[in-house]
C-alpha cells in the first residue's frame, strides 16, 4: 500500500517527503508540531487543507510549514 504520492523528482531532490501519518477519529483533532510550538487542528479546520486524489491541499499557517511530527489528539 502507497501512503503518498510524492512526485519522483521532488522525492529524489529531496524537496517533498512525508513526515508522519495519523489516524483520526470523527472528533479527533491533529497536533502539528514544529520546533517547540504545535498547532491544534479540529475537524472543520483539516478541511480547508484536504486536497483531492492526486491534488494538494492548501499550505499550513506561516510558521508551521516545517514540521516535525504529527499525531492525534482524541476528545
């Protein structure tokens, strides 16, 4: 199973790479850590970042487009 689709190139350049994946529950919120701050993200905030198969979403706030973990936060 392929979890992401990141272009050959970009892979290989070393551009784009995955930094994690997390599972997520209908009420679950994502912890996006960069550095020492993390940003929490609730159901109706990941939606306007989801993109479609084979599209990207939207970029994240300026200052958490590094990041260095994900992972899920349950209710």
């Amino acid at each position: 199973m392929k979890l992401n689709e990141i272009p050959p190139a970009a892979r290989k350049a070393g551009t784009e790479w995955l930094v994690g994946a997390a599972v997520l529950g209908p009420k679950d919120e994502l912890l996006i850590h960069s550095g020492a701050r993390y940003l929490r993200m609730k159901p109706r905030d990941l939606e306007a970042h989801l993109g479609e198969r084979a599209r990207r979403g939207r970029r994240l706030p300026r200052g958490y487009q590094r990041v260095d973990r994900v992972e899920s936060a349950g209710r």
